[in-house]
C-alpha cells in the first residue's frame, strides 16, 4: 500500500482510482496498479462522488482531505494535511 502513498512537506499525497455509482463505499489497495481503488455510491454528477470521497478519508483518518489532482478524472490525488505515510497506512490498512 505505500507504493500508493507518497510523502509531502506537510502531508501526504494518495494516489486513487474511483468508482461511482458502486452499491456500497469500499476502499482497497490495487497491488499490480500500485493504486488504492475506491468504491464510492454517490454518482459523478454534480460533484457527488468527490464529495463522498473526501468525506470518506476524512473520516477515516481524522485529517482535512482534498482533492488536488483529478477532478473529473476517475484517477485522482488526494492531499492529507500533517500526516505521515505510517498513519495512513495504518489507518487504511484497519
């Protein structure tokens, strides 16, 4: 799951392959595309299925989360303000 993870000045960037319009939210680790796939149930439109996926890491984590690379892309980078790679990996791995 590192691979998918990678170390900031002040944070951490994952990278994310989602899925809308899923029958349920699910995160897993994608080890052949070194990516962490996310299922979310929320559809693309509108923004609904970026919102759920910040939403989603927010929680888990415990940080602010945001989006800073593949808005309207299914492949995205999310930025984990003042975490470390261990944390993450601990708490996606939970």
């Amino acid at each position: 799951m590192k691979d998918a993870i990678k170390a900031g000045s002040d944070g951490v960037y994952i990278l994310i392959d989602v899925t809308p319009g899923s029958s349920r939210s699910r995160i897993e680790y994608n080890e052949w595309r070194k990516i962490i796939s996310v299922k979310v149930r929320s559809p693309p439109k509108g923004g609904k299925a970026n919102s759920e996926l910040v939403e989603l890491f927010r929680k888990i984590l415990g940080r602010k989360v945001e989006i800073v690379k593949g808005q309207t892309s299914s492949q995205k980078v999310l930025f984990v303000q003042g975490a470390t790679v261990e944390e993450v990996v601990e708490r996606l791995s939970a």
